[in-house]
C-alpha cells in the first residue's frame, strides 16, 4: 500500500499531457487572434512556442521564462498552467500553485487544471486537498477513470473505507480489474474483514481461474475468517493440481489444527517430514507447533515424540535434543532426558540455553554432584549467564559447600538483584556460615519482592531463632502464621524455637500437631513433639517420639543427644552417656554435649 505517489510518477503524467500541446497551442493562437494586434500576437505565440520547445528538451528554467514573457503579453491559462507545470518540475511547488490556481480562476471546466493541481498537493502531501481537488475532476466529468484511481490511492492509507468505495466505482466503469480487484482485496484484510477480501480474491480467480497463487491468498483469507471448511476445499483444489506441493499440505495441516484436528494434521505433517526438501528449520517447526500444544493436551505427546524422533534420525541438531530431552521431561523420564540435554551441550557448547537445562534437570532431581559438574563446566565459558551462577550455586549449597556457594550466589544476585530465588539462596547460605546479619539484609530484601512468601518468611524465623532476637523471631513466624496457619514448616519450627525457650508450651503442642498431621513420618517434625514434651516433663511421650524419629531417619546427633537427655531424666544415666557419646561422635563441633559427656550429667 503505497504511502504517498513518487514525484517520478507524477512528472511522467505532466510530461504526458504534452499530447495536448497542440490543442492548447491552438486555443492560444485563436485568443491573440482576437484580441491583439498582429505584431503582439506573432511575440506572444513565439514566446509560447519556445518555451515549449524548451519544456521538452527539460530546460525549465528556460521554459518558465519564455512563458512568463508570453503572459506580460496576453495573461492568458493556457500560459498558467503552462507555467505552473513547469513549476512543478523544478520543485518550486508555491509558484507552481499559486500559477495553477490562476489558470482554474480563468477555466474552472478544465480538468487537466484540476488534475495538476492534484498533483501539486500530492507532491507537496497534501493528500487531503488532492482529493479535492480529484473530486472536483470527478464532479466535471464522471467518467474519468483515471481521477477516480489517483482518488481512491489516496484515500488508502486514512480512509480504506472511502478507498473501498472508490475502487467499487472504477469496477461499475469498467469492470473487473486486476489491480483495483486487488487493491480492494488488501484494504479488506488491512480492516480484519476477510470476508470481503476472499470475495475480491473470488473475482479475480474468476479472471485467471488457474492461478495458484490467488488461490492460496484465497485459502489464507478463509482461514482468517474462520471458514475452515471454504478453506479445505480451496487446498484441496491446489493439491489435487500439485500434489507435491508442500506449502500447501502445510495449509491443509493448520486447519486442520484450527479445527483442533490434530492427529489428521499429524498425517499431513508426517508427508512433509518425508519429503527430502523440506528445510530442517521448517521441520523444526511443525515439531515446535506440536510440542507446544501437547503442553496443553498429553494425549498428543506421544505424536510429538514420534515427529521429533523422525527429525532426529536425519540429523544431530542440538535443538531437536532440546525438544527430545523436554519431551522426556514431561514422561517423566529423567535418564532419558539427561542423555538428550547431554547430547545437546556435545552439538552445542556454545549454547547456554542446552547447559542450564541439563544442569537443571540434574539439580531438580536431586542430582547435585552431576548439576555441581555440569555447570561448573558451563560457567567456564558463560561467567556472566545468571542462571548458571544461580543452579551451581544452589547445587553447592545443597551439597553442604557453603563457601564455594557463596560466590556464586553473590554473583547471581549481581547480575540480577531483583530475582527473589537468588536472593533467598544467598541470605540462606551467608546464614549457615554464621554471617546473619547480612543473610538478614538479603532475605528481607526478597521479601520487599515478596512480601507473604512463607518459605522467606521461615529463612528469617530461623536466622532470628539462632540469633536468640526472640521479639524479631516470634514476629515473622505470627505473621507467616497468618498467611497459612497449617503450613507444616512454620508451625514446626516455631513450636520448636519456643520449646528450646521453655515458653508456651500449650501453644507448641498445638502447632507441632499440625505440622505431624501434614507429615505424620517426618523425623524432624517428630523430634520436635519428643521435645515438647520433654520440656513439659512427660518423658515417655518424649522418648516415643524421639526414638519413633530416630527409626525413620537413622541416626542423627540432635536427635540422639535429645533421647540422651530424655533417658537422663528417666534415671538411665548409663544409657544416656552412651547416647550422648554416640551424637558426640557424629557431631564433635558442639562443646554443650561435650561438657554433657565430662559432667556425667545434664
């Protein structure tokens, strides 16, 4: 759709009406006939006529100053509008106006005024006093075929409507044309109505029934309206004339998609996949149509994994191992896509994208020491990609390696201190390496982001706890509380933070029955009710639950120096030296049951 006209175009339609410089001439020579004396008329008409001649030769400047001679001697408009196309040729698009206006003052019947006036404004982008000037043509005669076109180019870029209506009234003159059918037909589908714009492509199919290509505008605009069934006949229609056509079993295959047809699809997809010329990018993309789709519908996973499987037999493409590993992914066949996101760091080591997935998927599977490989390679080669800091420092820490994890978080955090697990990760790594006070500053930082984000919430709680700020710590477990009152974790934690304090123990019961009742085998969680009511002086009740955690979990020093102490308490002294020395062995950094052991006694 064009814009605005060339200048080129308009100056080859003034150079044609060099057709009319004989009648002119004449109309000319009849006026100074009349109206001067032989020697003025004889001056003037050769003023016109070199001026003329100069005009053809593309002297303007000449030109203009010959006809300017002629009209000191009979103002005549002719002389304007002789005057002001040549104007219009050197650019002087004022003088040019200002001489045509002059000419229409005179004759204001004449079209071909009205017509390079219309081209001055256009020139000058005008548009809308083009249009004026063109309907002013049209009102003289209304007929001009010509005017009606220049009217209805115009109207295209800001007026489609009234550029649709203009067009209609060219096709009642002459009926049928090519380029206006086509016009109409693009203003159409600019509007959204493709109803329209297909019954514009019908009538031109009707001028070249055999054309191909206006058949698949066709399919396309029946497509966009919705007419899948129109827009299955007219593919079908092109595959019946060219069976190998595969742009055109590609059509038959997105509407059959749209009609959510995606298995009949799949066929047509399975034909093209088979065809040796087909592009690998193209392949590609039918497998990425279908993979985003079985996101949505399972039932076409399979379809997706055999289209896959298909490409990856032709070629080793990192991404087709991308696809195969997300596929695998979501079959919930971890080894499986391992080895593909593998495959794709081997076909592309360039490409971050294949090493985060791997090493995601090794860490969301609890593989640490495999994520903790994987990306200490890729790190390597993309020191300053976010998410390989972030997954190797998570993997780090999982694994116990809080200072190597600390480095990797802060760089993480650099590059994107906005992103709330980075955040976290590292306020909970600064915490285990006893640096609180700035494991605070980031945790409440992520909660700015994220203000009732319980697991957030619970870091804090904890960092508090071990800080002994009682008033700080019971704040951020109330309000947590508050977000989610059953949130296993939170009443856990708090329960036991207020069991070591020897507080409300009334109250910690409560919550550590809620945290059993979500996770009735949790050692933990167990251990923490054998403390409660250790605390309360019932001592079976402890010991039944610290010694039930210790059978689920194996021994652990906590809960081994707790049953130690339970057991003291009972009168066991023997056995509870026996428990503690044994917690003491695991864990010989903590001097409390240390001096337990040396003391004999609590």
């Amino acid at each position: 759709m064009l814009k605005s006209i060339p200048i080129v175009l308009i100056l080859l339609s003034i150079a044609g009406c060099s057709s009319q410089k004989d009648t002119t001439k004449q109309s000319f020579q009849r006026k100074t006939e009349i109206n001067l004396n032989s020697a003025m008329k004889n001056e003037a008409l050769s003023h016109f006529i070199d001026g003329s001649t100069n005009e053809v030769k593309g002297d303007y400047a000449s030109a203009i100053l010959e006809f300017q001679d002629a009209l000191r001697i009979d103002p005549d408009e002719a002389i304007y509008y002789a005057l002001a196309k040549n104007y219009l040729f050197l650019n002087k698009l004022p003088l040019a106006l200002q001489n045509c206006k002059s000419a229409i003052n005179l004759d204001s019947n004449n079209t071909e005024y009205f017509n390079l006036l219309s081209d001055i404004y256009i020139v000058a982008n005008q548009f809308d006093s083009a249009a004026i000037a063109l309907n002013k043509i049209i009102k003289i005669d209304s007929s001009d075929v010509s005017s009606y076109y220049r009217l209805a180019r115009i109207y295209e870029n800001k007026k489609p409507l009234k550029a649709i209506e203009t067009y209609n009234k060219v096709t009642s003159l002459i009926g049928p044309d090519w380029s206006v059918l086509m016009h109409v037909a693009e203003l159409y589908a600019g509007l959204g109505d493709f109803n329209n714009a297909a019954s514009s492509i019908q009538k031109l199919i009707e001028i070249d029934p055999n054309n191909n290509g206006l058949k698949r505008l066709l399919s396309e605009y029946f497509f966009k309206a919705k007419r899948y069934t129109d827009a299955m006949k007219v593919v079908n229609d092109i595959i019946s004339a060219l069976p190998d056509d595969i742009d055109a079993h590609e059509r038959k295959a997105e509407i059959y998609i749209a009609m959510n047809k995606w298995q009949d699809a799949a066929l047509q997809y399975n034909y093209i996949l088979s065809q040796p010329k087909v592009s690998l990018i193209q392949k590609i993309r039918i497998g990425t149509a279908y993979f985003n789709r079985s996101l949505l519908d399972s039932t076409l996973l399979s379809t997706t994994k055999r289209i896959f499987q298909s490409i990856d037999k032709d070629s080793a493409n990192w991404q087709v191992k991308m696809y195969l590993g997300a596929i695998s992914i979501n079959e919930k066949n971890d080894s499986a896509a391992i080895k593909y996101f593998n495959e794709a760091t081997q076909l592309a080591s360039w490409n971050v994208e294949a090493w985060v997935r791997l090493g995601g998927l090794y860490f969301d599977t609890h593989k640490y020491d495999e994520a903790e490989k994987v990306l200490r390679k890729a790190v390597i080669s993309f020191p300053e990609d976010f998410r390989v800091n972030l997954i190797l420092g998570l993997s780090l820490s999982q694994n116990g390696k809080y200072i190597e994890a600390e480095g990797y978080l802060k760089k993480a955090v650099d590059l994107d201190s906005t992103d709330i697990n980075a955040l976290s990760a590292y306020g909970y790594t600064l915490s285990q390496l006893k640096k609180n006070d700035e494991a605070i500053i980031y945790i409440s930082k992520a909660l700015t982001f994220s203000p009732d984000d319980i697991n957030l919430l619970g870091t804090l709680g904890l960092i508090y706890d071990t800080q002994k700020k009682w008033n700080q710590c019971d704040s951020v477990y109330k309000k947590a509380l508050l977000i989610d009152s059953l949130n296993a974790l939170i009443n856990n934690n708090y329960a036991y933070s207020l069991s070591e304090r020897g507080i409300n123990l009334d109250q910690a019961l409560k919550m550590s029955n809620i945290a059993i009742k979500a996770e009735p085998v949790n050692s933990a969680y167990l251990d923490t009710m054998g403390w409660i009511y250790f605390k309360m002086g019932r001592l079976l009740e402890a010991e039944t639950y610290i010694q039930k955690a210790l059978t689920i979990s194996g021994d652990k020093p906590d809960e081994l120096e707790h049953l130690g102490d339970v057991e003291f308490k009972l009168g066991n002294k023997e056995n509870a030296i026996k428990t503690w020395q044994k917690a003491f062995n695991m864990d010989k950094s903590n001097h409390e049951l240390k001096s337990k052991i040396d003391k004999g006694e609590l």
